[in-house]
C-alpha cells in the first residue's frame, strides 16, 4: 500500500510539473465557468423558463472540460512521456502497467475534484447558481467525478494504441466533439434536432448530463441509476481494455 501511495504522489508531481496539465488539470474547470458567467450571466430570460443561462445549462458543462482533458490532454501528455523515455524507466521495474494506471488515475482525480470543486463554488457564490440541497450539490459533483474517471480511461486507452502525439491527438479531437455537441454540453439537449437526439442519448457523456442535471435538481441516484451503471461500465470496459495495450514504450 505504500508503495501504491508513493506511486500517486509522483504521478501526481509529474502532472504537476507539466504547465498544460496544471491548466486543464486544475485551473480550467473554475476559468472556464468564470468567463461563462462574465459573458452571459444568470439573469432570468424566458428562453430558458425563466431561469438564468448558468441555471440552466450550469450541469452541462463540466463535460466540456472532461471532454478536452481526458481526450486530448491525457493521451498527448502520456505519448509524449513515452517519446521521451519516461515510461521507459518503469519497465526496468516488477510494476504492473494497470497499478501504474490507477494510480495516475487516482492523482489525476484529486487534482479534479480540487478544480471541480472550485468550479461548483464559483457557480454558486459568484453567480447565483443553486442546487436544491447540499447533499444535491455533493451527489452532481460526485457524478462529475465519475464522468471524468470514466472518460480518463478512454484517454488511457487512447495512448496505449498511439505512440505519434499528432495520432493520439486526431482520434482526440474525432471523439471529442461529437461527444460536446451532442451531449448538452455546448448546446442544450432540448434545442437538439429528435433524431440526434434520439442517437445521442446513448452516449455516455449525454447519459453523465442527465445524471448531473438529476442529481443537482435533488433527484436521488435511483431515479437515476441507469445513467450511473453506463458510465461504471463503461469506464470499466475502457480501463480494462488500457491496462491491457498500455506499453512502457
């Protein structure tokens, strides 16, 4: 077990280390929700049933910064420690590439929920966003953390099949933004066309929407417990399938 804790806190550092990581990694989340509300604001408007435009579209948008971190951020930064023989020194090692992936994943987490936390809280007491409870604001950010675990393992998978940044980051980009556009998160789920709409509500990212929205509006996590068991598996599915072609180099 300490050798497990050792191991988060130098993937942890060596995220750290890296300036791209720490902006999308910590610091994008809060910026990004900060220059949402600078720009539109929250004012009640009756295009979106009177509430603001942060209400109302609030939950949706930590998909976009799962989106970009787990999809380009975390592959790109995982080839390119692999190109430049990071990777290399663990194989000399007896560790086993999915205990190195946990716990990149675990640090990678905590650094989230530290920048998700922050971007919760700049929605509420910078602009007026509000849960229905406490515990509805603890169960959506505990949502947002599933998501981002989920979609961290796609990433992983993602540089277990490249070793050309420029590939990694193709495959990024062609997943990621059906991904945004068809999840609410850049544009609402109620203005998407009914046969879009009917495709893209098997997605994983538009099924983390449903569950954060669920969830922030005080739902239970049984009313929504099918969202939460597509991304639990297939979150697994995708770690099961990194660890399995992930290479040292």
């Amino acid at each position: 077990m300490s050798t497990f804790i050792q191991l988060c806190r130098v993937t942890a550092l060596r995220t750290l280390r890296e300036p791209v990581s720490v902006i999308f990694m910590v610091l994008f989340a809060p910026a990004f929700i900060g220059c949402m509300g600078l720009i539109f604001g929250n004012d009640p408007v009756p295009e979106f049933g009177g509430k603001g435009f942060l209400e109302a579209n609030f939950t949706a948008f930590p998909g976009i910064v799962i989106a970009i971190t787990a999809l380009i951020i975390v592959p790109v930064d995982l080839v390119t420690q692999r190109g430049a023989g990071v990777l290399r020194r663990f194989r000399a090692t007896p560790l086993n590439p999915a205990l190195y992936l946990a716990a990149d994943i675990i640090s990678r987490l905590v650094l989230g929920l530290v920048s998700f936390a922050a971007m919760y809280a700049i929605a509420i007491l910078g602009f007026g966003v509000r849960p229905a409870s406490v515990g509805a604001f603890i169960s959506a950010l505990a949502a947002t953390m599933l998501g981002l675990a989920a979609f961290l393992a796609v990433g992983y998978l993602i540089a277990g099949r490249f070793r050309n940044v420029g590939a990694a980051q193709g495959l990024g980009n062609i997943l990621m933004y059906p991904l945004i556009f068809t999840s609410g998160a850049a544009v609402p789920l109620a203005m998407l066309p009914p046969g879009i709409l009917s495709i893209a509500k098997y997605s994983p990212m538009t099924q983390l929407t449903y569950l954060t929205q669920g969830l922030w509006a005080g739902d239970g996590w049984g009313q929504h417990w099918a969202a939460a068991l597509v991304l639990v598996v297939f979150g697994a599915v995708c770690a099961a399938a990194a660890a399995r072609f992930f290479r040292w180099e």
